[in-house]
C-alpha cells in the first residue's frame, strides 16, 4: 500500500549536543496522522543517539549514506551491517549531493541498492535533474535514466523496500522549490515508468516523496497533489516546529 512520509534529512548538521536538543523537541512535537510516517536521517555519529532518544517515539532513524560491501579494508566508511547493529534499517541512496560531490554514479548506486536490500533495509532512492536539464527539456529523460540505470535492475519482490524522492537538483536549498504542478507532473511520469517495466501493482503501491525547498508555508499544496506521497526535507527538518509543520501539512 501506499504510504505517506515526511523524512528529514539532517545532512552533515548537527553535533551530538544539536542533535541531541533537536530530537528532543522532535518528541515533544504533535505529528497529528498517525498515518504519516516519520524519518529523521542524522549523520552517522548520531544514529545510535536518535535510536535511543527516539525508542519509545513513532519517528524512525534512516541513515544519509552506506558503503556497498558488509565490511573489509574501506577505510571510513559504513556498512549496512552497522547501521543495523544501531537498529537503523532505512537508508538514503543517490542523493544528488552524493552524486555530485562524492561521485556516486548509477552503476555504484546500483550496488548500493543491492547491498542494503540484500540486509533487508529499506531504500530512500533519490534522483533528479539539475537546472540544464530542464531549461533543455532534458528533465524526463534524465530521470528516466537514473531510475533505470540506478535501481530498475530489481526484482518485483522487493519494490516493497523502495521509496523515490525526486528532488530536482535546482530547488535543493535555493528557496526556490518546484511548482506543485512540476511535482506532480514528474512524479506521475516517474509512475508511469514504473508501471511500464513492473507492472500496475508497483507502479501504484510505490511511495513517492518530494524534496526541494519544502517549507510549512508550501507544504501542503505539494502534498495535495495526487502522486505526490511526501516530502523529504532537508533545512527545514533542522528545527522541530516547522519538520512538525511539513508533517502535518498532508
Ligand atoms: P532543502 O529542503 O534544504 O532544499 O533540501 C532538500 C534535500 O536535499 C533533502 O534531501
């Protein structure tokens, strides 16, 4: 079934002190669905913490990055056998400043992808095009391209532990977030492909998140849309109130 979510991605904010306050006032917050899952994805040095802050709270833990191998001589980096040994069994994969600055190509996010389903974790797979393509027209097909070279290698079966994030690399904490109308429109083009290769069934089961500038202020208009199923957020996720706001915007 198709889920709701709002996840918020920490980035790389936040000492143990700042997380600590902060997934503190998080529990204090009213997230008013119950229906409407709840992610916070903080740095690794702080996973542990917000297992343990968050133990008898409705907000999971996800990680922001995983190595591809179970362990060996990968000088600092993390396996998914790590982050389960925290109780962290979500993990966000292709983020676009992954992809970026870290070189995160779709043949690695592949293996990536591979390697936290096959430690049963769940998948938070981000894609989207950077401002060229658009002005280009170029948006679609670059999207296509990251899904079918990062992640349509997988069997039906586990499309359960896949949730997409399509965040267009130009709204990514420059205030200026696509209209809701773009949302929808890629997000039901994202649906469509899906439904090509796997069928109706996925196509429709498959929860697909927004992220890009998402405020209180523009929330829910963009989760009003038909096949948008979320947000996941990175600024505003930094401060309690308004991550609370976001959640509740649906
Ligand atoms: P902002 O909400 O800060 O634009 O970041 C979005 C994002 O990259 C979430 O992963």
């Amino acid at each position: 079934m198709r889920r709701r979510i709002v996840a918020g991605n920490w980035k790389m904010n936040n000492n143990l002190s700042d997380s600590t306050t902060l997934l503190e006032d998080l529990k204090t917050q009213d997230f008013k669905d119950e229906n409407v899952e709840v992610f916070v994805a903080p740095s690794y040095t702080n996973l542990a913490l917000a297992g343990t802050l968050l133990k008898d709270s409705a907000i999971k833990v996800a990680a922001q990055n995983m190595h591809q191998n179970d362990g060996g001589a990968f000088t600092g980096e993390v396996s998914a056998t790590m982050l389960k040994s925290v109780d962290v069994s979500t993990v966000i994969l292709g983020h676009s400043e992954r992809r970026a600055y870290f070189n995160e190509t779709d043949s690695l996010l592949a293996e990536k992808v591979n390697a936290a389903l096959k430690n049963d974790m769940q998948v938070i797979f981000c894609f989207g095009e950077e401002l060229e393509d658009r002005k280009s027209e170029a948006h679609f097909k670059v999207v296509e391209d990251q899904l079918k070279n990062g992640l349509f290698h997988i069997e039906k079966e586990v499309w359960k532990n896949i949730i997409l994030a399509y965040e267009p690399v130009w709204a990514i904490g420059t205030g200026e977030t696509a209209s809701p109308e773009q949302a929808q429109e890629m997000h039901a083009y994202v649906r469509n492909t899906i439904k090509a290769t796997y069928g109706e069934e996925i196509a429709a089961d498959v929860s697909i998140l927004y992220g890009g500038s998402v405020k209180p202020a523009n929330a829910s208009e963009i989760f009003a849309k038909p096949d948008v199923d979320g947000g996941l957020i990175g600024g505003a996720a930094l401060d309690a109130t308004s991550f609370a706001a976001i959640a509740n915007a649906f």
